[in-house]
C-alpha cells in the first residue's frame, strides 16, 4: 500500500517506470515541484518492457535526486495507474512529453484515465536539452556497446552510470 498523503492542494501524480530515471524525468520532476503543492513520483510496471532494475533499485536511484524537495514523494505501485492516484490523494495526473510521437500516445492514454477515473492530466514539455533523452534508448545504447562515460552521463546521473555499470558490466 503506497505511503501518500494528499494533505492540502494540488497533488500531481508522475507515473512511470522510470527504468532508469533520466535527466529528463529529473527535469520534469523538479519543474512540476515549483507548480504543485505536492508531487508523487509513482514507480510502476510497464508490461510492455522488460525491465533493467527491480522497482526497489530505481526507488534507491531515484530518491538521492529528490530528498532536498520536501514537496517530492517518491513510491513504488503496482495495478492500475489511476487506482495508485486515487490511494495517493491525487488531483491530477502529470506526464512529461518530448515529441509528437509521446502526445499522440498520451493523449489516448489521458482521455482513458479521464473516462475512468475521472482524473484530469497535465502535460509538462521536456526541456530541449532533454528531448531525446529515453529510458530505453539510454539501455539500448549501454547494452549494445556505447558505453563511454561521457555520451552516458550527459542523460543520466553519476549514480544511475554506476548502476548500470553493476548490472550490465563496464564500458
């Protein structure tokens, strides 16, 4: 059962597998922080990805970057996103969007969560330096050879390289 308090405001929940959190989602979240009373970084399972961490290791990754924002919670959930919005308090959902291909796909995704959950999304644009930062190009990268320090850290910080390098091999 997640550890969400809705306390008072707005409580923006962000979704997402987060395998692993990039500087993009690090963006978003920090961003998001200055706009909502609240924000839950909620840590989910994609079923359409396999994944590199276990929930448990990219809670352990994620929550060094969020510790100095009180507003920022961070939790792993499991079932349905809206379900996990609900047992946090959740006003609304957010979504970070990078390309036209990301609003197409969170757009269907919006209205769904809207018709069932009566849950409005808001979506936040990624910062440019960000837009072709991807978890799963950052793994396909790593996995298939590229994995210099220096293309690596420039998508995702010292301690998600260094995960990486644990659980894949080093460069």
């Amino acid at each position: 059962m997640p550890m969400c308090n809705a306390g008072k405001g707005v409580v923006a929940v962000y979704p997402g597998s987060f395998d692993p959190i990039t500087f993009g989602h690090l963006d978003v979240i920090q961003r998001a922080a200055r706009l909502f009373n609240e924000v839950v970084v909620g840590i989910g399972r994609n079923p359409n990805k396999q994944e590199l961490f276990t929930p448990e290791e990219r809670l352990e990754l994620i929550s060094p970057h969020t510790v100095e924002t009180p507003n920022v919670r961070v939790d792993i959930y499991s079932g349905l996103t809206i379900d996990f919005v609900r047992q946090c308090g959740g006003n609304v959902l957010l979504r970070g969007i990078r390309d036209v291909n990301d609003l197409s796909h969170e757009l269907q995704q919006a209205n769904v969560n809207r018709m069932i959950g009566n849950i409005e999304t808001i979506f936040m644009l990624t910062g440019d330096e960000y837009v072709l930062t991807s978890s799963t190009y950052i793994r396909q990268i790593y996995e298939l050879g590229g994995r210099s320090e220096a293309p690596i850290q420039r998508l995702v910080p010292p301690n998600v390289v260094a995960a990486m390098e644990h659980k894949l091999g080093k460069p």
